[in-house]
C-alpha cells in the first residue's frame, strides 16, 4: 500500500488555512491525494473535514467509510459517530460511540458522554442523557462542537433536559 508522504507542520497549518480562505483548492488537494494514493484514508479524511465543515453530512459519511474500509483508527469511528449524530441519526451514533469506548475505553472520554448525552436526549430518553452527563467531570466546560451539548456541567444537563422535553413533545422519542 502506497502512503501519501507526511508533511511538516508548517506545510499542514497552510493546508488547513486553505479550508478557511480557498475551501475550494482545500478539496481539490484532498481528491488529488485519493487519486494518487488510493490506498490511504488521509485524503479521504480530508475531504471530510471539508464536508463536515460545509455541513454536507452525507458527502462525510461516505468519505468517512472509505477511510475506514482503508484501515483508519479509533479517532475516524469517533469521528463517524459525530457525523451520524449530524445526520439525526442518534442511535447508529450511540452504537458507534460504545464501539470507540470499547476499543479506546477513557481515552475519549468526557466526549463520547456528551456526545451520547446529546444523542439520547434528541431521542427523547432523558433518564440515558442524565445518566451519560453523570460520567462528565464536575469542573468541565467547553463548547459544544459540531452540534453536541457544550458549556459547563449544569448548562449541558440543562440542555439535555429540555432537548429531551421537546423530542417527547413532539413525538420523536
């Protein structure tokens, strides 16, 4: 199997810099890489981060199967779970978060809790998101990223609440 060759970090900080000044040449670079080595996730895990970043949740979801099939690690099914949790499609999310924890047990940990919290109170199951918030530390804050409950403690089991409170009013629990 044929390897993209691994750039410096100068080199990579100006290839991310593209996504947010010329997403368009971003993608491009993304594809050549694929062309040229197709046996290599990192192009397509680029192009997710393109997709991800331009909310084109379906576009990451294949991207990111490819880039699994190819061998990438516990990071791209984590990473694949936040894209099904994009997509409203929350238990395939939870299920894919409880596979990173079991490969990975604490590594990712508090953010496969919020993001199962996030999931389990979209789906309306309050008593699963308060239990998911439980694990989060007690002096933790950080937005929430690409969706997911964020804040401190208190305002994430807040949000949980009365996300879970509107899915059950609207019958999608």
């Amino acid at each position: 199997m044929r390897r993209a060759p691994k750039t410096n970090e100068i080199e990579w900080r100006q290839y991310c810099q593209l996504l947010l000044t010329h997403p368009e040449q971003y993608l491009r670079i993304a594809d050549d890489t694929i062309r040229q080595y197709p046996d290599d996730p990192r192009g397509y895990l680029d192009c997710v981060i393109y997709w991800m970043d331009f909310e084109q949740y379906d576009c990451a979801l294949c991207d990111i199967d490819h880039a699994l099939a190819l061998g990438a690690g516990t990071m791209t099914r984590y990473r694949r779970g936040v894209v099904l949790r994009c997509l409203g499609r929350y238990q395939e999310a939870i299920d894919e978060f409880n596979r990173v924890e079991a490969e990975e047990p604490r590594v990712y940990s508090p953010l496969l809790e919020i993001d199962r919290a996030t999931c389990h109170a979209r789906l309306g199951n309050l008593e699963a998101a308060l239990a998911e918030c439980a694990r989060v530390p007690d002096d933790f804050c950080m937005p929430g990223l690409d969706g997911a409950l964020g804040g401190t403690k208190s305002q994430i089991i807040e949000t949980a609440r009365r996300l879970a409170a509107e899915a059950q009013a609207s019958g999608d629990a």
